[in-house]
C-alpha cells in the first residue's frame, strides 16, 4: 500500500472511531414518593420509537426501564413522561442522553441511571446508582390543577 491509502487508512479509522462508540446502557426509575396510602401516580412514558404506555404507581412503587442508546454519537434518546396524581398534571423530559454527563469522562453505569422520585411538591432526580435522600435534586413542581388524558 502507498503511504497514502495509509494516511487514507488511518483517518477513516479516526473517524469511524469518532463518530461511533459502544452504545451505552441507561437506565431510569420512577418512583411514587407521594406517601399516602391514596396517593396514587399515574405515568405515561415513551420516545420517539417506544411508548411504555400507561403505569399506575401506588406509594413506593416504581416503574423502570433501561435502553441502550444509539449507536451514532450525533444521535440522542429522549424519554418523555406525562404525570398524573389526583387533578395534577408535569410533563417533561425525563431523561435525554444528549445531556452532559454528570460523571464528566469517568461515565460509568452509575452516571446513567436515573432516578426520579415523584413527591407532593415536585420532581426529583438523582444520577447515581444508590442515592441517600440527599443525593436527590428538585427539579419540577407540579403543573396546576388541569385535567389532562394520560
Ligand atoms: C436534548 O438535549 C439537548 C442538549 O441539551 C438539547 O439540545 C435538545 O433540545 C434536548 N431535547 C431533544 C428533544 O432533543
């Protein structure tokens, strides 16, 4: 081969391995943190390619899944959830692998499990795999008092 198919070579295979990586294993959690015996979550989750459709959550149950990403590194996998708890109603974001990694380079498992824990005042989240109640963060308050289909 001439140095230059080598050099040809050689950044193709830069490229390739910059481009792509090992898809990763997420995982995320939600959990009824409501309290009450009557404090039933209603959950419904989906991205773009999967609905896990419609989840009833009784006080400290969980719902949980796990996805791997996409394979490209330009590519990214958004999970939405639409929340219900009585005549309360959060949709956002639940997880986006396209946000910074919170472990920065070290990205181990730990750094891609989410967990959310659903609360009479909010949304928390802590990125760990066995958070203390101090790991979790306040992210949502409850949306008014709409009724909304979930
Ligand atoms: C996901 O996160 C990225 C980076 O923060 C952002 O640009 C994007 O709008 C987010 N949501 C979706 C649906 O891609």
């Amino acid at each position: 081969m001439s140095w230059k198919t080598n050099l040809c070579l050689i950044f193709l295979a830069l490229y390739i391995h910059e481009t792509t990586s090992v898809p990763h294993q997420f995982e995320v959690h939600i959990m009824n943190g409501l309290g009450g015996p009557d404090d039933t979550l209603i959950t419904h989750c989906w991205s773009k390619d999967d609905d896990l459709g419609t989840h009833v959550l009784l006080t400290n149950q969980e719902h949980s899944w796990a996805f791997r990403d996409q394979f490209l590194k330009w590519k990214h996998t958004v999970f939405y959830c639409q929340f219900k708890w009585n005549n309360l109603y959060k949709k956002f974001e639940v997880i986006n692998t396209s946000w910074p990694n919170v472990c920065g380079k070290k990205n181990t498992a730990g750094c891609r499990t989410y967990r959310w824990w659903v609360r009479s005042n909010g949304f928390y989240l802590a990125i760990t795999d066995h958070p203390v109640a101090s790991d979790f963060v306040f992210k949502y308050p409850w949306d008014g008092t709409h009724s909304v289909n979930v």
